[in-house]
C-alpha cells in the first residue's frame, strides 16, 4: 500500500470517528441545554446518541435494555397514536391520562399495567409522573416511568425504560437525578 493510500484511509478512519453517533458522558458533558428553554444534567456514565430527533436520548447499558428520552414538541404536534394535541392549560392528571391513552393505543403496550399516577414538581412547574409496565412480544416485563409537563412552549416528556428484570431498578435513581435537575429558563 502506498503512502497516499495510507493517508486516505486514515482520514476516512478519522472522519469516521467524527460521525460516531454515541458519546459518553462525562463531567464535562453532562449539563445539557436545548433551545434556550431548559438544562437538565444526564447521568454520568451513561452514553448520548448525537443523532437524534429526540431532544436527549442516553442508556447505560444499550437501548434495548434501558433509556431516557426527552422530548419537547409544540402544542399542535398531535401525538402519533391517539392524534391528540396538548393545551398549555392542561391540568397534570390531563397529562397523565393523556399519556396513558397513547400507549394503550399502541399494539406494543396496549396490555399495560398502571403502577402509579401522581402529580409532581418538574423545575417548579407541575408534572404527571405515570409508572406503568408491560410485557414485550417476548413476554418479558417492562417498566417504563414518563415525567410529563405542559406549558406556553409546549409539551415536555422525559420517559425512563427498562426491562423489570434487574435493569430497571438499576437505572432508575440516574432517571430520577436527571429529572430532579431540570431548570427553566
């Protein structure tokens, strides 16, 4: 191989690196802020996919066995399942039963349980916090626990997800951290 050859690929291996679409996360990079709206702080130790539609999506052990996703959408974006839009007025039990007619909509968790329902305090701001579980195609039960919010900009979701079985309960003070960090500007 020549030399020429050589640095081709090495640039090519290098831009690859570039586009590598998982970064860990670190001290450095764990305070995060999305359109001068919101900071939150992820978990360290967990890795955040760079390319997403999601304003966050990290997991720690691999999506298929657990993650976060935060997603901040307008009002008028209608929910894919039950195609119903959120007010700014909504009340947080609104938003709870909301969330909970879009996964029963869907075929993958329409045979959810309902864990709990309560309003909490999400960066002062009230919230619905909905724990429910499922089972998969497989028959393995999964727990998912949504922290939901609306206001004037739109609706707010941060959704924890694991399987019951020993990921769950591992990830579930990282989510709840996370939450607890959330500032609004």
């Amino acid at each position: 191989m020549t030399l020429p050859h050589r640095f081709t690929i090495g640039l090519l291996l290098l831009g690859l690196a570039a586009c590598t679409p998982w970064t860990r996360v670190d001290p450095g990079s764990r305070t995060e802020t999305k359109r001068d709206d919101y900071t939150l702080e992820l978990p360290l130790g967990w890795v955040k996919r760079t390319a997403n539609i999601n304003d966050f999506f990290v997991t720690r052990d691999g999506p298929a066995l657990n993650y976060i996703v935060v997603n901040r959408q307008p009002h008028d974006r209608k929910l894919p399942h039950t195609k119903r839009e959120t007010r700014p007025d909504m009340l947080p039990h609104e938003i709870a039963e909301l969330a909970i007619a879009e996964w029963k909509s869907s075929e993958a968790t329409a045979n959810l349980d309902v864990l709990s329902n309560t309003p909490v305090m999400v960066g002062g701001r009230p919230a619905a916090r909905v724990h429910i579980r499922y089972k998969n195609d497989r028959g393995l039960p999964i727990e998912r626990v949504m922290v939901g919010l609306v206001d004037a900009k739109g609706r707010l979701s941060i959704q924890y997800e694991a399987p019951a079985i020993v990921y769950f309960q591992r990830g579930l003070p990282d989510f709840e951290a996370m939450v607890a960090s959330v500032r609004f500007r």
